[in-house]
C-alpha cells in the first residue's frame, strides 16, 4: 500500500510545516517573554519608585531609635499613600515591627528576603505566588542624613502589591498570541503547499517524461525554465533523451539496412540457385553411369545446393515477416485433411502417428500453404532432433484465454519419444539461427525452420510453444512437445496481402524444413 507522508511530496510539506511552525512558535514565545517582563518590569519600577518617595518623606520624622508607635505610624502612612494600589506594609526595626492591617502575617516575606534587606542600602524585590495569586514584594531600608552619607539606621520598611492587572495583562497577551499564532501556522501550511508545488512541478514533469521514454516516444522533452539545480536537471535529461533518441534511430537505421540486405541477397541468389538446382537434376540423373568419385562428388554439390536453396528461401520468408509483407489468404479447410496431406507430400504418413478428428469435424478459416509449413517444420524438428515414436495431435477446445471468450482453437501437437530440451534452451528454441549444441556449426536445418514456424502461427493470431513431456506420460523417457493454438473463424484480412512471387524455373519448393 502507497504511504502518502513517505514520497518525496510529504517529506517536503512536513519539514516546511515543522520549519515554520518551530519558527512561529519561536518567535511567540519569545515575544510574549519580552512583552511579560517589559510589562512587569515597568509595574517594578514604579512601585519601587513610588514606596522610596514615600519613605524618603517619612524618614526625617523617624525617632531613632524607633519606637512600636513610630513603625505602627510609618506603615500606616505608607499604606495610606497609595489606598488605590491595595499596599500591605510592614515596618521593622530589629525585633519589633507593624503592619498597616491587623494581624497580617506577611507570609510572603522570606527569610532570605528579610537578610537581604538587612544587609543592603538598595531596594530588594521579589515575585511571589501564593493561592494562584501573583503578588510583588519589595523591600525597602531606611537610612537617615545626606544622600552621600546615607547610613543604614536598621529601619526597613516592606511592601507586598497583588499584581492583578498586571497578570491581566499577561494573560491578554497570552490570548492574544495564541490567537496569532494559529492563524500563522495556516499560513505556514499553504506556503509549504505551495512551495512543495513548486518544487515538485519539475520532479512530476520529469517522472511523465520518463514514462514517455519508456513507451517509446522518445521525441519527449522537458521545458528548462531557470537556472537552478532543478533546471540543470532538466537540460540533461534533454540531452539524455537526445542522445537516446539518436542511438536507437542509428539502430533502427542499421537493423532496417541488415534486412534490406539479407533481402537483396537471397533474392539475388534465388537466380542462379535456381539454375545450379537444374544442373545438379540433370546430374543426378546421370550420376550412375559416372565413375565413382565423380558420382559422389555431383551428389554432394547436389545436397550442398538443395541446402543452400533451403536457406535462401527461408531468408526470404523471414525478410518478409520483418518488413511486415506477409499476409493471410484464407480458406475454409478440414484442418484434419490439411495435416494428412502435410504427411503424406513429406512421406511421413508411416512414420509419424496421428491422433485427428474424423472428416469434417473440425474446420476452420486459416492460410494453408502457412499451417503446412509449420506443422512440417515442427514434425521434421521432432523427426530430426527427437526419437521416434513421433506423434500428431489435432483437437478443439474453447477459451485457452481470457481474452477469447466463447472462441474455438484449434490445438496443434507435435511430441516426440526422445530425450526432450534442456532447460537452458527451453526459452531459445525459436530463436533464429539458434542450436543447442555450439560445438555442431553444421546441420541438415538451416536454423530458421521453428522460428518461420512461430512467425506463421503468429500471423493466425495463436500461440505456440515448446515444453517437455513427464516422464510416463505416454513415453517412456518423456520428450519434447510443441504446442500450436490457433483460433478458428477468422475474418479475410484486407491488408498486408503476401505479394506473389514467380517460381524461377526448376526452384525447389523446400521452404518448410
């Protein structure tokens, strides 16, 4: 199953979205910590401000040392100053103090607090939180005479201030980012959409065009547009293309001019094999009243002509499938009768058994001069490679594919008793020119016959092949068996009809071995 965040697209569109969301969330969080102090330190200074003016006032009519009375007095005082702000003040002179409200115990005042103060002339804060509620606590020495002497007098006044509207603040601020930042992580994933589009354009285009290539069509070519890594990419593909273009047309050009070839010069051979056959007739004829060197001489031309003729007519028949020339002429036959009459113009009919239908069983449109020379190639292939007991089948069956439905094929096969086909050369054996033993660079065959065999039924739009027959099954040590399957019913084709030939005078028809 395809998972979408594993392709190139998702890992793109996640990283642009971790990317800005890091970054929107980055800089939130580090807004609202400069907004929260800016906020908090402003309320600081002016309530740190305020309490030194106000101390600073007091102070002179400060008896010291300081009696219960006089800290009772400051605290109240100071408290009374700002009634708005909600101060709590503490008064303290080592071990007595006051407060502005009756038995408030100024939890919030730390011991560390209370030291600091102690052992300072400036100003001491701190933020507490206590019952969910922020409070700020300030505290403050008091000291007596000219600002440069300033000398501590133990005194300390503390001032505890509930921050509310300061955390009122703070959580507004809070809200109010986080409403900005939800809006900018949408933001942040149509960008990566839309920037994963870019980048991908090109890589889809690629990937089309490369499919296009691999059909065939290999004129395909990108549009270069900038100067990028992406759009150097596209300039070599380009080239690439070009370049394969330009290979596979030299092949086509070369492949086409090795068939004109081969074309030319069987049919320029076709003349004099023809006149070599006639004299080699007449010497066969007259090879008995030759001495005997001479006669097994003029049988040897003979037999090297009639193979070399073989090899020419079937160079023929192959240049004519590669160029497309050879058609169908069909004809309704008794396909049974067609194959005995194969046998019996070869004299096989002693030597192959057959298994057919009765006359008229099974008939069928199809080419015979082409069924004939493919079932002969196939029965001479076993007769020559094979062992005997050879035998022909003929039968009917209905759909040996999906693609035929409700169709009747003919099945064709041709088995031998010998030791059947290697494996290795199993997937060959319809190659052209193709033997199984390398070290046998002679044969009786030409290498074409199975391969014109193939070519035949193909035209019929059927199918054949090879395989080996199981051990016992009808055999004694098993053997080869090819199978041709041709559908029957076929319509007369308007095209491609075979272009006659005219029989140069004493040709020899040897075309289906």
């Amino acid at each position: 199953m395809n998972r979408p965040l594993r392709g190139l697209r998702g890992r793109l569109l996640i990283a642009f979205v971790l990317v800005t969301a890091v970054a929107t969330l980055t800089t939130g969080a580090l807004t609202f910590r400069e907004a929260r102090v800016a906020v908090l330190q402003q309320s600081q200074d002016t309530i740190i401000k305020r309490l030194r003016a106000h101390v600073d006032g007091l102070a002179p009519g400060i008896a010291y040392p300081p009696t219960q009375s006089d800290l009772e007095r400051v605290a109240l005082e100071v408290a009374a100053a700002e009634p708005a702000q909600n101060w709590r003040v503490l008064a303290t002179y080592r071990g007595l103090q006051a407060t502005s409200r009756p038995q408030d115990t100024f939890a919030e005042l730390s011991a560390d607090m209370r030291s600091a103060v102690g052992s300072r002339r400036a100003a001491v804060f701190q933020r507490v939180r206590t019952d969910g509620r922020s409070s700020l606590v300030v505290g403050l020495p008091v000291t007596f005479g000219e600002p440069a002497e300033r000398p501590a007098s133990g005194v300390a006044v503390f001032l505890t201030v509930p921050q509310t509207g300061e955390q009122g603040y703070v959580d507004a601020l809070v809200t109010a980012i986080g409403r900005a930042v939800v809006p900018a992580l949408g933001l942040a994933v149509l960008l990566a959409l839309l920037a994963a589009r870019g980048v991908l354009r090109p890589v889809r285009e690629l990937r089309r065009a490369t499919r296009s290539i691999a059909e065939g069509h290999l004129d395909t070519r990108l549009a270069v547009n900038g100067s990028d890594e992406l759009a150097d990419l596209s300039h070599t593909f380009n080239e690439t293309a070009a370049a394969l273009e330009e290979s596979v047309a030299e092949l086509r050009r070369m492949e086409a001019r090795a068939r004109r070839f081969v074309a030319d010069v069987s049919h320029e051979l076709r003349t004099p094999l023809a006149a070599m056959s006639a004299v080699t007739d007449v010497l066969d004829e007259d090879a008995a009243r030759l001495d005997p060197d001479t006669a097994m001489a003029v049988r040897l031309i003979s037999g090297e002509t009639v193979k070399l003729a073989r090899l020419v007519n079937d160079l023929m028949e192959i240049s004519r499938f590669d160029a497309g020339a050879a058609g169908l002429q069909l004809d309704d036959l008794d396909l049974a009768e067609s194959l005995r009459r194969t046998l019996a113009a070869r004299g096989w009919q002693d030597t192959v058994d057959t298994r057919l239908p009765g006359p008229g069983e099974l008939r069928g449109r199809v080419d015979p001069r082409r069924l004939d020379v493919a079932v002969a190639n196939l029965v001479g292939n076993a007769l020559r490679h094979g062992a005997c007991p050879v035998q022909l089948r003929l039968y009917e069956r209905e759909m040996p594919n999906p693609a035929a439905d409700g169709t009747v094929w003919a099945v064709i096969e041709v088995t031998d008793s010998g030791p059947g086909i290697p494996a290795d050369v199993l997937p060959h054996v319809f190659d052209r020119f193709y033997k199984s033993d390398t070290a046998r660079t002679r044969s009786e065959g030409s290498g074409l016959g199975l391969s014109i065999a193939a070519e035949n039924v193909r035209l019929h739009g059927g199918t054949v092949r090879a395989a080996n027959r199981p051990e016992g099954d009808g055999a004694e040590s098993g053997g080869a068996v090819f199978t041709v399957e041709i559908p029957l019913g076929q319509e007369e084709p308007e095209e491609m009809e075979e272009p006659e030939e005219k029989e140069q005078p004493g040709e020899k028809e040897v075309r289906e071995t």
